[in-house]
C-alpha cells in the first residue's frame, strides 16, 4: 500500500519469451488430450449399450434353449417309455410302411 501512496505502481516482472511459448503449448496439448477423453468416453458409453444389447440377446437365447431341452426331454421320455412298452411292433409297422413308400417314390420316379 505504500506505494500506491506514494504514486509509485506496480510494474510486473517481464515474462521471458520461452516462457509464452511452453504455456501456449500447454494449453494446446491440454486441448487435445481433452479430445482425446471426449473420444474415449463416447466410445465407453457406445461399447456399454453394446454390451447391454448383446447380454438381452443371450438371456433370449438362454431361455429358448431352457424351453426346447425341456420340450425334448419329454419327447426323449415318450420315446423311451413307447420303447419299453409292448409297443414294439409300432416300430416294425412305421420301418414296413418307410419302405413301401420309398419304393413307391423310386417306382414313380423311375417310370416317370
């Protein structure tokens, strides 16, 4: 305050022209590094929805594969329980008539 008194004002010492220099580069590095974070957190939010997109896509695929194991686990169950049956001439009458109509096919298409 004694100078301000005294009509004596506060000169600041001169910067040296490197000094100019290194902060302009600084703040151009600090611009792009800024960029840079941007850049990086766009693609960390687009590699989140992604992420979420996919995990709704295997739970949908998760419970379709529950639901068909389950709908072939009572087929293989019917399957068996017709095998273990007195069932067996079932099996032989289906094999007879698969061959009838095979044949039945080479025969049409034979003379055709």
């Amino acid at each position: 305050m004694r100078r301000a008194r005294d009509s004596y004002p506060y000169q600041p010492i001169p910067k040296a022209p490197t000094e100019d220099l290194l902060e302009h580069e600084n703040e151009r590095m600090a611009g792009e590094l800024g960029e840079k974070i941007s850049t990086l957190k766009h693609m960390s939010i687009e590699i989140g929805n992604e992420v979420r997109y996919q995990d709704k896509i295997l739970r949908g695929l998760d419970d379709d594969v529950d639901r068909s194991s389950g709908f072939l686990g009572k087929t293989m169950g019917r399957v068996l329980r017709l095998g273990k049956g007195n069932h067996n001439y079932y099996i032989v009458y289906l094999f007879l008539f698969s061959i009838f109509v095979f044949f039945l096919l080479y025969i049409v298409l034979k003379f055709r």
